[in-house]
C-alpha cells in the first residue's frame, strides 16, 4: 500500500491503473478511522481492482466554533486500518496541498443541503460538496462509497454527481454501530463516560419511530413525537431534530408514503451526535 501526499502523484499513479484497465473505487473519510469507514473500504475492496481512501480533515466543512482544532487524527493507525482492509493507496494531503489560496469557488446543493443538518450548520454542505468535488475531480472517474450514517450527505453527494455530470458512481453502504446501537463516529470519543451511557437512546428512538410507522402512523408529527419522547431520556443533551420525511427529498410532505427515512440529531457537551434508518410506508 502507498501513501500518497501530493494531487499530481495521486492522480498520476490512478490515471496509471485506469490505463491498464483497472477499476477504482474511492473512499473518502476525515481519518480516525474504525469499523464503519473499514466496511466501506471493504466494500469498494469487493468492487474494484483498486482502492484509494483519502484522509483529510477538511476545514470548509466546519463553522466558526466547531471543533476543526480538536477534530480526533492518528494517520498511523488510519493507515494500518486501510491496510488491513485491503486498500492500495492512501492519499493524506496537506490542508496546504488542498488549498494553496483561499477558494473562491464553491459548489452548493440549496435544495437537498437545506433541511435537518442544513437549519444546523448552514454553511457545512457547501464545504462538503466543495470538498468532494475537488477529489472527485483529483481521483477521476471511479466508484465512490460514503456511508448512510451521513444520509442527507449521501443526498447532497449523489445530487452534486448527477447534476455535474461527474464520472463517478456513489455507493451509499450501511450504518455500522456498537453492540449497544451507537452509530461509530470518530466524534463518539467525546462523549463523557455519562454521556456515552445515553446515546443509545439515539438508537432506540430510531427503533420507536419505527414501530409507530409499522403500526400504521402516517402523520410524521406523530412519528416525530414518539422518538423524540424516547430522546427526552438524553437528559445530558439537546435534541436538534427528530425527523419523519420522505427518504429522497427529507422535506415533509403530507403523510408519510412510500420510502421514509428518520433522523435524529443530538447535542451532548462536546459531541454532536446523528443517525438515522429507514422503512417503507405503504
Ligand atoms: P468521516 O470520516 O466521518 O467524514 O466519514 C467518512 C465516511 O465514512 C462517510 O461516508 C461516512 O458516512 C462514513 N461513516 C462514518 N461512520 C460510519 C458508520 N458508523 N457506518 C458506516 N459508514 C460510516
């Protein structure tokens, strides 16, 4: 496996592979890797000849205030986890490499970037797309994997490829969690040791929503208020949303049809915690 700092030795190494008739498969990720960023570079492992994972933390992404500072790294262990899991090539630029002057250009999605995590962090899908677009066009055309634990990301990523015409395909790939139902992010180790004993009900808020929709509940303010009672036990944190929207377009429309997503987002002291899952009401 390599390591890869520049975009002129990653893009010259991938254009090489491609030549000689290899797929690509790409996994982005901001590092501090566990399970669930192995499951995707396993995922695209299965799918292509090669895989390159990217580890950069990426400061368009976070606001004023939110924790690009504290935000967890260990390059070492990140790369012993792409090894384990069979990557080819880890590309690890320099925030200087990425950005040797201020950008100017920025690529926004308003309409799929502007509810749930949009009312939150408003400027944090722009820096997303923006992100994404400059790998995808420093990668080249490949099969990208991104995990539905971002979902509303997922829905910005997709909708950003297909409106640019971008020769990449998106695999979205399945939220991996702890035994107890936590949804693995490199921010759970903020949690406090209290903390972490709630954020289950994350989980568990998920699964009432759920049940309420099995049970034949159409009115997403219903479904909305079943989960949000179960997140009401998360007395150490502050609920941002808990949501019943149609899975594709996440803005409410009616009663609930078709395919249903739920999502809920948590603030405990230090971490801010999101998850979600989905069901079909028909
Ligand atoms: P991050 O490093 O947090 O930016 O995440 C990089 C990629 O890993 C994104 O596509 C995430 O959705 C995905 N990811 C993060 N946590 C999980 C998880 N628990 N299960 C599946 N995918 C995940």
């Amino acid at each position: 496996m390599q390591i890869i700092r520049t975009i002129s030795e990653i893009r010259a190494v991938l254009d090489e592979q491609r030549a000689a008739g290899n797929s690509v498969g790409f996994v982005p990720t901001m590092g501090y890797l566990h399970d669930g960023h192995v499951s995707l570079i396993r995922a695209s492992v299965e799918a292509n000849a090669r895989t390159v994972v990217s580890v950069f933390v990426n400061p368009l992404q976070f606001a004023e205030g939110e924790d690009l500072e504290d935000y967890p790294r260990d390059l070492d262990a990140d790369v012993a986890y792409c090894r384990g899991a069979g990557a080819d090539f880890v590309f690890a630029p320099s925030v200087e490499e990425m950005y040797p002057s201020p950008v100017d250009t920025v690529v926004s999605c308003p309409g799929v970037a502007a509810p749930l995590e949009g009312e939150h962090r408003p400027s944090h899908f722009a820096g997303v797309a923006t992100v994404v677009a400059k790998l995808f066009s420093i990668v080249g055309p490949c099969r990208a994997y991104f995990g539905a634990k971002d979902w509303q990301q997922v829905a910005v990523v997709t909708r950003m490829a297909a409106d640019l015409s971008m020769p990449v395909e998106v695999v979205p790939c399945p939220i991996v969690r702890e035994s107890d139902g936590l949804a693995m992010s490199s921010r759970n180790v903020y949690l406090t040791a209290e903390e972490r004993a709630q954020a289950p009900l994350l989980r568990r808020a998920l699964d009432a929503g759920l049940s309420a929709v099995a049970d034949g509940e159409r009115d997403p303010a219903a479904v909305e208020a079943a989960m949000s009672e179960v997140l009401a036990g998360a007395s150490l944190g502050t609920v941002d949303y808990a949501a019943a929207v149609p899975a594709h377009s996440l803005v409410a429309d009616g009663s609930l049809a078709g395919e249903v997503r739920l999502l809920v987002a948590v603030k405990f002291s230090k971490a801010r915690l999101i998850d979600n899952d989905g069901c079909v009401a028909d």
